[in-house]
C-alpha cells in the first residue's frame, strides 16, 4: 500500500458542531450522539476521562505487520467507528484490546486496566463478535445465550442473584426482544439473535461495549433501527461504544466519531471529515457515494 500523508495522533474527543444540511432524521441522530462528548487534544485526553488508551501498539503475525505504531484515546461515553478494508487489522486491534491475543509491542490500557486484567475481569469490556450461528433445533433458549453473559461477573460456577437475572431481564427488554426470550435462539431472525448477542455482552455491567462488523448483511432500514439502538443503550447506561465494519455508510449513521485503520491509524473527527482521496487509497474502491450518504 502507497504511503500516506502524516496525520495527527489518534484521539476520539467527541465534539464536533454539524454545519452540513442532513435530512431531519439523520440529524437528530447525530446532534444526539455528539451530545455527551467533548472535543480536545491528545494530550488533554490522557488521563482519568479515557475509556480506552492505546499507544504505539505495533503486532505482527509471524512475520506480517497487522499494526503498526497505532495510537488511539478513546474518552469515556463517546462512540467510536472504526473503518478499514478487509484485512487492516480492525479485528486483532479489538482482539489485543480484549486480551484475547498477546505479543504486542506498546501500550493497551482499558479502563485503567491491562488487557489481561480486562480478560480475567470480565466485566469491564462487553463483545459482540462478528459470527454467530445456531442451528433452529439448538436447545438454548434466547433468555439462556443473554444470561450467559452473566458468567463474567459471577464465575462459572456460581449462581445468579435475583438483581442480576432482573437486569437480563431488563436489557432484554430495552434490546427489543423481550417477547421472544422464551424461543429457541436458533427460531429467531438475524436481527433479533444480534439484539439477544447484545443483551448478553451487556449482562455483566461493562462500561465499554464493542462491536465487530455488527450490520454485515443488514439492510438501510435495519440500519438505522441498529443505529438507535445502540444511541439508546449508550444513552441509558452511560456506556463507551466502540464498533469496527468495513461498512462505511454504517459507521457514518451509527457513529459520531471515526478512526480509519489499515494497518495504522488516521483519525477524522466525524464522518463528513473523511476525505475521498484517503478513503479511496485505503479502501481502493469509489466511497463517493458513501460521503454523499452523509453531507
């Protein structure tokens, strides 16, 4: 891949006024989603507001370089797209992150916390992955996968409070699919099993919630249903969102603030910042319709 320009170090400080003529909707829902984030240095973000801290993380598998010198702040409450092709390493980023992999060269720090800590935790950061399938005769019901998430707070073997089984119940009910916990996950539609898949990433408490390649195959319509969601959950339970797609019109209806990683990082302050001459080196393809999607 050709060189790019430098760019400032990575830093999602989320606070950036729209001055572009959105159609109402589109609107509302991103003066929503900037409203609880503030807008500043990478220097200013370096301390107790990060949800999120990663600095000059390089990783290789053997001897391919996946990342390298990748710097990113990520402040408390904010909602963060991370865009890139098919292979720019937006997956091992959430993977080192999650403390799934190991054998980084940098800095990784979650909520204070080491990815490891993090892993041992199991609380601290709540992941969707990108696959989920279950046969229609799996015998689990949509109730059982969303309490599932319960085992990183209470252990595998300890039983459940009646307050924790109440909150399953509760973020059933905020995901939508309260009405169906009762059916087999493998009965529901694919909107519905990520809805449950999102409940259960929540059931533990996290206050960072991450997301891979969430609306793979979802429609526009879904899309904005899944935008307000995810504006809804932030909103209510005071979280920090952090989703990586390749999906760029996605990310510009879901997010407020954008990282485009292919290999390394180069931060845009929202999505209308994204120019076409660098997306189109990164993703290699026309994104002109994509930009006219969000101005």
């Amino acid at each position: 891949m050709t060189d790019m320009p430098n760019k400032p170090e990575a830093s999602c400080g989320c606070g950036h006024d729209h001055d572009h003529d959105h159609d109402h909707d589109h609107a509302h829902h991103h003066d929503r989603a900037l409203h609880a984030c503030h807008h500043g240095s990478l220097a200013e973000h370096r301390d107790k507001t990060d949800a999120l801290c990663i600095d000059h993380v390089s990783f290789r598998y053997g001897n391919l370089q996946v990342l390298d010198n990748v710097t990113l702040h990520v402040e408390s409450g904010c909602n963060l797209g991370i865009i890139g092709p098919n292979g720019g390493g937006k997956t091992t980023l959430l993977k080192l992150v999650l403390g799934l992999i190991d054998g980084y060269e940098g800095s990784i720090m979650v909520e204070g916390l080491s990815p490891k800590q993090v892993c041992r935790r199991g609380d601290v950061v709540g992941y969707v992955p990108q696959h989920h399938h279950y046969e229609r005769r799996f015998p689990v019901t949509a109730r059982q996968v969303a309490r599932m998430g319960l085992i990183g707070k209470t252990g595998l073997f300890r039983s459940h409070s009646h307050d924790d089984l109440d909150h399953v119940e509760q973020l059933l009910d905020r995901v939508g699919v309260r009405e169906f916990a009762d059916r087999p996950i493998g009965t529901l539609s694919g909107g519905q099993q990520q809805r449950v898949f999102i409940a259960r990433a929540l059931a533990a408490g996290p206050r960072i919630l991450m997301m891979d390649e969430p609306t793979v195959g979802v429609d526009l319509s879904g899309q904005k249903k899944f935008a307000d969601l995810i504006y809804r959950l932030r909103s209510e339970l005071d979280l920090t969102v952090v989703i990586v797609s390749h999906d760029l019109r996605s990310i510009a209806a879901t997010c407020a603030r954008v990282a485009c990683l292919a290999r390394t990082v180069h931060y845009h302050d929202a999505p209308e910042g994204l120019t076409t001459e660098l997306l189109h080196e990164v993703f290699d393809h026309d994104i002109a319709p994509i930009l006219e999607s969000t101005s």
